[in-house]
C-alpha cells in the first residue's frame, strides 16, 4: 500500500498562523486559556502526560487501518495487563505492532534556560498586573508567580513491529517532527521543546535461531520546567505617595528700579525679587550717594549689603564706580522688596 | 466457536483416559499426600482502580476476585542479603527468595480459576504469617515437553514468583 505514488492531498490548513510578536502573545494567552490571571502549574505528571499525548498524536502511526497502540510503562505487574489487554491474544502476550513510552525515573536538572547559578531564594516576580476598584480607590492586584524549576526529563520510545515499511513510517515521522532540532509540547499551556538525543536500533535480526522483529529506539529529552502553584501570590500593589519637584531651568534675574528727584537730591533704590530668582543682586554706583534707611521689606528673612566687598549698615556713603552687593535669603516660591533711600551728596 | 481438532498423537498406546489417570494420579500425590498450599488471589482488573495517567495503584485500589487454596509443590529460594544503597553497601535487608510452583491445569479448572502475570500468591511460612508473591511467569504455554505428560497434552504449569513489598499487596 505505501509503495504506490501519493495522492494529492485534499485536507490542506487554510487557515492562517500568528507569526512573530504575534504569536508569542497568543503563547502567553494560552498558558492562562480557561483559567485566571494565574498560569496553570505543572508538575511532572503533566509532563508525562503531556509527552504521552505527543507520541499518541503526534507520532501516531496507522498500519493496516489501525492506530498502533502507545503504552506507558510502570513498573507494577498486573497493572501491564490493563493497558495491553485490548492487544494481546489467548495467552495475554501483546502483539505487534505497538509502540512503547518508558520515562527514566531520574529526572535530571533542567539545560533549557537555567543551569548555572540562580537565585537562591524563592523570589516571586510580576507575573500580572489586574486593575481593581473598591468603589473609591482605584489599585492594582499583582499576581506574582516565582521562577519554574528547570528539568529534564528522559524518554525511550520504542517502536516493535515485524516490516520494514511500518519502521519507515515511524522513522519518517520522527524526522520530520525533529527537523529543525526541536518540537514543542504544551503540559498546561506552557510551551516546551522536546529534542531528539539518539536514535538506535535493538532488533534482535542477527539471532537466527530466535523471534525476528525490528526494534526501534528513540531517546527524547523533555527541556521543560515544573511550577508549583502553592507559591503563586496575589497581592495588592502598594499605595504610593508622589512627591513632585518643579526645577526652574532659567534663573531670573533680580530687577532694581532707580529713582532720583533732582530738586530734592532724594534717590531711591528700589529692589524686586521675583519668585525663583537669583538672592543676590549687585550693581555700579553712578553717583555719590549717602544711603540712609531701608523700608518696605516683604518676604526677606535676611539682608546683607556689601560695598567693594565690606559689609555696611545704615547710614553708609558710597560713591561712583563702587561695586554694591545685595545678598537676601527668601521663600523660594514668594517675591521680595525692599527700598533703599538715599541722598545725593 | 472453534473447532475442536482431535489429538491423534501417542494414539496406540496413550489416549484421553490414559492422560486423565496421569493427572489423577499426580493429583493425588500432590493434594492427598504431601498437601502444599499456596493461596491466589486473582486481580480483579475490572473493578481494580488504577491511576488514569501510570495506570499504577496502591494496595487499597487493588481488587481481587475470592482468594483460591491451591495445591501445589512449592519451591522457595532461600532469601538473599541484599542492601538498597548498592555500592556503598548499607541498609541491608534480606529478600525473600523466588516462589516456583507447579499446579495441574485441571486443579485450576475445577476452581474455575487462572493465574495470569501479575497476580499474587501468598504462602503461609507460619502460622502468624503470610508471605506475598506476585506472578511473573504464569506458565500459560505449558505444551513443551517437561508439562506434558509423554507429550501428549499440557497437564500442569510452573509457576514464577517474585516478592514484593507489603505496600504494594496485602489481604490482610
């Protein structure tokens, strides 16, 4: 039968698949398809029974019109005889064709992703962020899963049957499936990649003397993880006070307004301060002048005057081409004045 | 239904009747005169639970059908010392021997029993104490020559036995 040409095949997939971001999205959807915010655990009977199902489906092989039966092995004796009995004759020996699964009891720490040092606690990390509302604060739940255990898990799937065609059957599938290195299961909605480590034969042909039938081993390595859902938190995000800052990029520069009244030889320096603007203020007298008081202080905690460098107080005299500093201190957000009156000498 | 397909072979001087005497009289030896017993208790697979994934079970799982006294000649290897950490030689223990038996066919089939892989056979090593064995060889293909009687039909079968743990089987 699998001799003669193929046919045309009639049940081609139309439908289109997500690629790229895309599909790693719909990845993450499917990890909690059906289920909360919170991914599924996995423990390793999902890996069994999720390596199970890719043998029964994924390797499926038909011979003469029927599924070759997939047996996983225990160790328990009498247990054998209820997966087998569908298959097996007068005497209970099961017949050929059948494919086998045994899982090495050992699993072995995990080569996919971790395999170095790693954390050393069971730290919990963002796994979700779920808007809440309490019907006066609106919050967020964090759903916070720590980091899966990477394990490897061993398979020998074994495939006994007496021709060669069925042989190549199982051989064509598993090239396929192991093309590009690996193929993915999903234990629980977390995708997984199982590799190929060896094939060899066991047939026992060469014992001329003896049962002749093919025997094949396929050696897979399940890179996958397991996840304890008793570790999963749920916890409210913490409230946050937000303490803001506004920083003035361009210091303003203090103005003075002068004044003077010739018929009376009255000056006045008048000095503003506005909010966020330089505390100090120094200026050139063009004049002689004999400063003799300060009036109108609003919003100067203190004021230091300054004249060629020299501290004064009122009454001071200066005269033309000195250097005359002012040095307040003031509230940052508020702006100050003050007058100094004087008289022309 | 099969067809019946009469046995020819021996016919001119052993037949049916001469096969039935043979059994009888080893039946005889066996359950008059020297009285080993062993009690089987047959999985009952049907009722039997198992685990939906390993198909593995624990002791209260495991069904059996009404245990059946056989009569039987018993061979019990000697237990061996044994330690579980192979290697680095500690904690021993002392493993009971293999069972073998032999049980004619017609014993079983008065009894309306069988013994298939699996099941488990208990021998009374003292009167407070059962000890428990499971099938590994059930001797079904019994129509080689040391079974048969001058080859002329399969009459009784041995049967393989191995220990196993308290945890795994026990009736009491």
């Amino acid at each position: 039968m699998c001799a003669l040409p193929k046919n045309y095949r009639k049940n081609l997939n139309i439908l289109p698949k997500k690629y790229g971001p895309e599909q790693r999205e719909q990845l993450l959807d499917n990890i909690m398809d059906n289920g909360t915010y919170l991914p599924k655990g996995v423990s390793l009977e999902d890996l069994d029974s999720a390596f199970i199902d890719f043998v029964k489906k994924d390797l499926e092989i038909v011979i003469d019109g029927e599924k070759i039966p997939v047996i996983f092995l225990t160790l328990q004796r009498w247990v054998e005889f209820t997966k087998t009995w569908e298959f097996t004759g007068k005497h209970k020996d099961i017949k050929i064709p059948f494919i086998t699964i045994v899982r090495k009891p050992d699993t072995q720490p995990g080569t996919n992703q971790q395999s170095l040092w790693n954390t050393a606690t069971r730290l919990t990390y963002t796994y979700y962020k779920v808007p809440t509302f309490d019907g006066v604060r609106k919050g967020v739940d964090v759903y916070k899963i720590p980091q899966p255990t990477a394990i490897d898990m061993l398979y020998e799937v074994r495939i006994f049957c007496n021709k060669m065609v069925d042989l190549n059957k199982m051989q064509f599938k598993i090239n396929q499936i192991f093309r590009s290195r690996q193929f993915y299961i999903n234990p629980n909605g977390h995708p997984m990649p199982i590799v190929l480590d060896t094939s060899g034969d066991e047939s026992p042909i060469n014992d001329f003397e003896n049962r002749r039938f093919y025997v094949q081993l396929f050696e897979m390595r399940l890179m996958g993880y397991i996840l304890d859902s008793d570790e999963f938190e749920v916890i409210p995000a913490k409230n946050r006070a937000l303490l803001i800052y506004e920083v003035e990029r361009n210091v303003r520069k203090p103005m003075v307004k002068i004044k003077s009244d010739k018929d009376t030889s009255l000056i006045s320096y008048n000095l503003i301060f506005k909010p966020l603007s330089d505390t100090t203020f120094t200026t050139i007298a063009e004049f002689d002048i004999k400063f003799v008081e300060i009036i109108g202080l609003i919003n100067i905690n203190s004021l230091i005057i300054t004249v060629n460098s020299n501290i004064v107080t009122t009454p001071f005299v200066v005269t033309s081409g000195d250097e005359i500093t002012f040095t307040i201190s003031k509230p940052a957000q508020l702006e100050s004045r003050f007058t100094l009156n004087g008289k022309l000498l | 239904m099969s067809n019946i397909i009469p046995i020819n072979r021996l016919n001119k001087f052993f037949s049916q009747n001469d096969f039935d005497i043979e059994v009888q009289l080893g039946r005889e030896y066996i359950e008059g005169d020297i009285n080993m017993r062993v009690i089987l208790y047959q999985i009952d697979r049907e009722t039997s639970m198992v685990d939906d994934l390993y198909g593995e079970s624990g002791k209260h799982d495991i069904r059996y059908k009404v245990p059946v006294e056989l009569s039987v000649i018993v061979t019990l290897s000697e237990p061996d010392n044994k330690v579980y950490n192979e290697g680095s030689g500690s904690l021993r223990y002392l493993q009971d021997g293999q069972l073998r038996f032999g049980v004619y066919d017609s014993q079983l089939k008065e009894l309306g029993a069988d013994i298939t892989y699996g099941d488990y056979i208990g021998y009374v090593v003292s009167e407070r104490e059962i000890r428990y064995f499971s099938v590994v060889n059930d001797g079904s293909k019994n129509y080689d020559n040391a079974h048969t009687i001058f080859g002329y039909k399969g009459a009784f079968r041995t049967i393989i036995c191995a220990p196993v743990d308290n945890d795994e089987f026990s009736s009491i």
